[in-house]
C-alpha cells in the first residue's frame, strides 16, 4: 500500500470514519486505522492539519461520552469488573493514573478559555444545564 502523505490521499469521508470509531469507544489506533494511516503519519497530521486535530479531539470525546454511558449503564450490577473497567477507560482516553483528578491530558484550560473556544469553533456560547433532583 502506498503511504498516505497529504490529506487529499484519505478517504472523502475520513471525517465519518474517524467519528464512527469513536462512536463506538474505540481508540485513536482504530481510528487513524480504519482511515488507513500509520501511527507516524498520524502524529504528522496532528502537527500539520488542525482540521484533522480537531477531528480526533472532537472523537475523544464522542468516545469518552461512549464509555461513560457503559459504565453508568452497570453501576448496580454487581458483577461489574469496576477495576477493569477503569483501567480500560484510562488507557483508551489516554488519561494519567497519577492525575490528582479525573481531568484528561491536555483538557486544563480554564472554564473561560473553553467557552471561547466553544464560541469560535460552533459561533455560539456553549448552554449550560441545572439537573435537578
């Protein structure tokens, strides 16, 4: 296979598979897999094509949400491996054990800086939500 060198060579749809990996919890590996690009190529994305940064970060997200929802679904079940679900969490959204909180790498700016990120990317401020028992 020909190595993929610009972002013209993926697919039209990279976008889409990228986002339906993480859809369903899978790692960054399957998703710059699934779009057929190496691990190398991949970081070289990431330096070199915001769009496809952004990309990912949205996905890691989409799969954070995933695997959220899988362990709120058994958390009355008993049988639930809880320490192994932790530790499968940790290494595919890629978050530090030795984190004095459960704030994944690179997502430590502050409250104001995410709103203004928020506004710039989707042209509104993000809405916030009361839960209320």
């Amino acid at each position: 296979m020909t190595p993929l060198k610009t972002m013209k060579d993926l697919p039209g749809n990279w976008k889409d598979i990228i986002l339906n990996q993480f859809r369903e919890g899978k790692s960054i590996t399957h998703a710059y897999k699934a779009i057929g690009i190496s691990k190398s190529q991949h970081y070289r994305f990431m330096e070199d094509y915001p769009e496809y940064a952004d990309v990912m970060e949205d996905g890691l997200d989409l799969a954070q949400m995933y695997w959220i929802d899988e362990g709120m679904k058994n958390l009355g079940n008993r049988n639930y491996n809880n320490p192994l679900f932790n530790r499968l969490t940790a290494v595919i959204l890629r978050w530090d054990d030795k984190a004095k909180d459960n704030t994944p790498p690179g997502d430590d700016a502050n409250e104001d800086d995410k709103k203004k990120g928020f506004e710039k990317k989707y042209g509104t401020k993000p809405e916030t939500t009361t839960h209320t028992n």
